[in-house]
C-alpha cells in the first residue's frame, strides 16, 4: 500500500489549520479492467478512495482541483453550515471502502453550498457511482449514474470545457454511455453521434472506437425496444 501512497501537507482554506491527507502515485497502480464510462478497476488500490480533502478540524471538504482560497463569504458560510455540526474526524490515512463514500457525500454537501459548477458536481456523483458499482449495490449505482447524467448535461451546454477534466468529445460520449446504461438508447445514439461527428475526434481514436461499439449496443437496444413496443 505504501508504494501507492504519500502524505500532503494542506493548509485548510476555511480554518487555516494544517493537516494530510494521503495522496496516490497513480501511473504505479496496476490497472485490471476499464469500462466503457472512463472507471478504471485498479488492482490492490482504489485511487478514488482519496479524491476528497477533508479538514478533520473544519470538515471543509473538496477534490484537490478546488482546494483554494476562499472569500469572506464563503468562509462564514461554511463555518455556519458545516463546521458548526462537525463531529472532529480524520481522514488522513488509509481509507476504508466507507470512508470513501462518506467523503464524497462531504464534497457533495460542501459544493452544493459554495455553488460550484454542474461539470464539479457531476464528476462526484460519478465517483459515488462508481464506488456503489464496486460494492455491487446496482440501485445505488443506478441512482447516481442518473444524478451525474443530470449535472453533466446541464453543464457541456452551460458552462465551459474542460468539463469534469473531459474536453467536449469526451463528454458527449460519456453523456451517451451514461444514457445507454440507464435505458434511453435513442438518446445515446444522439450523443454518440455527436461524439462521432466532432471535428476532433480524428485525434481521439480510443474514444473513436468506443463510440462506434457502444453505438452499436445501444442501437440494439433501441431496435429491440421497438419490437417490444410493437408487440405489447
Ligand atoms: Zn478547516
């Protein structure tokens, strides 16, 4: 586990106090499988576990792309909100499959408050989706795949690229995977298509191919959809 894992040290935007939280050296972990919506099963670690920074003595949680400082306002509305109720804990060490949860569930709460933006609150629910995924738990899953979808397609027309770390191709695929998997195949099409017909996507040709096999699944999908319909 060692080998995966460091210690940084963080001043806490909120509280000013110090404190670490365990980073991941991510080219080291060896990868075991991808599925088709960019999770990745990694093998003997799970780098997601420590995407959430925590403030054990503020509760003061984010991702460390929004780890920065914040206003007067900001502050006042997170030690009102947050710190107040805060029941000290820390989340500098190993984490367990729990706790990893539990700190994107913080993030979430932190994030709604200081309005961060739909593309931010998508990839959170995406991770939880993910987490749920590798315990197995589909309703879960299910459930914050659809939350994530919502957030990521307000977001690709509203606000602006990189969105969710993905450039916009990226995204329309993703959208388009994250449709099929909940059931609406003729809209996956759609945002496959979109991927598809993007003038860059001769320089993404990973995303290219993934396109074109999930297309076909979800047109399969759709047609047998319709056969059902017309027999009802
Ligand atoms: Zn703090």
């Amino acid at each position: 586990m060692d080998k995966y894992l460091y210690d940084k040290e963080l001043e806490c935007p909120v509280c000013s106090k110090k404190f670490t939280t365990k980073k991941v050296r991510l080219r080291k972990i060896p990868v075991d499988k991808k599925d088709p919506d960019f999770h990745i099963w990694y093998k003997g670690i799970n780098p997601i576990y420590y995407n959430v920074w925590v403030c054990p003595n503020c509760g003061f949680s984010v991702t460390e792309s929004e780890h920065k400082p914040l206003n007067m306002d900001q502050k006042a509305l997170i030690l009102k909100q947050i710190s107040m109720k805060w029941q000290k804990r820390d989340f500098g060490g190993e984490r367990t499959y729990e706790q990893a949860v539990e700190t994107h569930k913080l993030a979430m709460i932190t994030g709604t408050l200081l309005g961060k933006s739909k593309g931010y609150l998508g990839s959170l629910c995406l991770r939880l989706a993910w987490l749920y995924r590798e315990a197995d738990n589909t309703a879960l899953e299910m459930t914050h795949l659809k939350y994530a979808l919502d957030h990521l397609e307000k977001a690709y027309t509203n606000e602006s690229f990189p969105i969710a770390g993905l450039d916009e191709l990226s995204l329309a695929y993703l959208i388009g995977e994250l449709k099929r998997m909940l059931g609406e195949p003729k809209d996956a099409i759609f945002w496959y298509n979109r991927a598809l017909e993007h003038p860059d996507i001769k320089h993404k040709r990973l995303i290219q191919l993934k396109a074109r096999e999930q297309w076909q699944v979800a047109k399969e999908a759709y047609n047998l959809m319709k056969e059902r319909a017309k027999d009802a």
